[in-house]
C-alpha cells in the first residue's frame, strides 16, 4: 500500500495568506511602539494606469516626525526610488505582506493639503485620469533654494523665541 504524502508541494507560495503578521509595519516590535501612527499611505508619481492607488509603505521612526499628510517622499518600487505624495497615515495596513519603509522626505514642508486630494481625485474620476498626474500639474517642482528660504525664517524665529525665554528674568 503507497503512503500519500499530507504535506504541501511549495509551502513558501501560500505563506502569509489569511495569516495575520506579528508586526504589520516591517520593523521591531519596540520601533513600532515610538510610531504612532506606523502605515503611510503613498500616491506614486507614475503614468501607469493600474498602478492610480494608494500603495502603503512603513514609517520608520527616524522619519516619524517628518511623514506628515502632503509631504514628497521617496520609496523603493519596483526595484527603483521613485517619487510620491504621502496621503495619510494610518495605524494598520490591510495587505497581508511585511510593508517596505518609507526610504526618505524628500522635503519636511507639506505641499499637497487634504483639499487638494479631494480635487485631484474628482479631477481624475471626471476626465479619466490619474490621480498622480493630476497632482505633479497640481504642485510645482520643488526648488531646494527657495524652501530654505521659506523655513529659514520661521526656523529663526523659533530659535529667537527660545533665546527670549531663556534670557528674561
């Protein structure tokens, strides 16, 4: 009599279906502590159209404090770094895989509001397009000199508030 083997062929292709992951956001359990809210969820700036939505990535807790809603990040995709929107955070990501980390904010100032969201989602839904054509015709290019500039002053006054406090009696 032949004895059926019970075990599957290629266990490696069914993992992590139905199977809820230790630590959703792909970091420690102690670095997921120090993040509030651990998911951010990515527009990626590409002309493909199956590939208009929200992507959720990890935020690391070195880039907690800059992962605000509208700020430029870059992220791995595909293999490459490309560009995107951060839309929103959230605490718990429904994809059933280990989430990759935000790879960096490009800058720290918010350059798309929840409004504007709002609108390049109509725009895209009304006109057929995608979402993150709408926004890089939305948002200008980023000039490096001219956001020093704008954080350079309220930097500034930030540091003379503290010295002011420190220095009066």
């Amino acid at each position: 009599m032949t004895s059926f083997n019970t075990e599957p062929l290629q266990p490696d292709l069914l993992q992590g279906f139905g199977v809820s992951l230790p630590s959703q956001a792909g970091s420690t359990e102690a670095e997921d502590s120090a993040v509030s809210l651990p998911v951010a969820r990515v527009h990626i700036d590409t002309h493909v159209p199956h590939l208009d939505r929200l992507f959720d990535y990890a935020v690391p807790a070195a880039l907690d404090a800059e992962a605000q809603s509208g700020v430029r990040v870059r992220v791995k995709f595909g293999g490459r770094e490309v560009t995107g929107w951060l839309r929103e955070r959230v605490a718990r990501s429904d994809s059933p895989t280990r989430l990759v980390p935000l790879h960096k904010i490009v800058s720290p100032l918010p350059v798309v509001d929840a409004e504007i969201f709002e609108l390049a989602d109509a725009l895209a839904d009304r006109y057929a397009g995608l979402v993150p054509d709408v926004l890089r015709l939305a948002v200008p290019p980023r000039v490096a000199s001219v956001e020093q500039q704008y954080l350079a002053p309220a930097s500034s006054v930030s540091s003379s508030e503290s010295e002011d406090a420190e220095g009066s009696p």
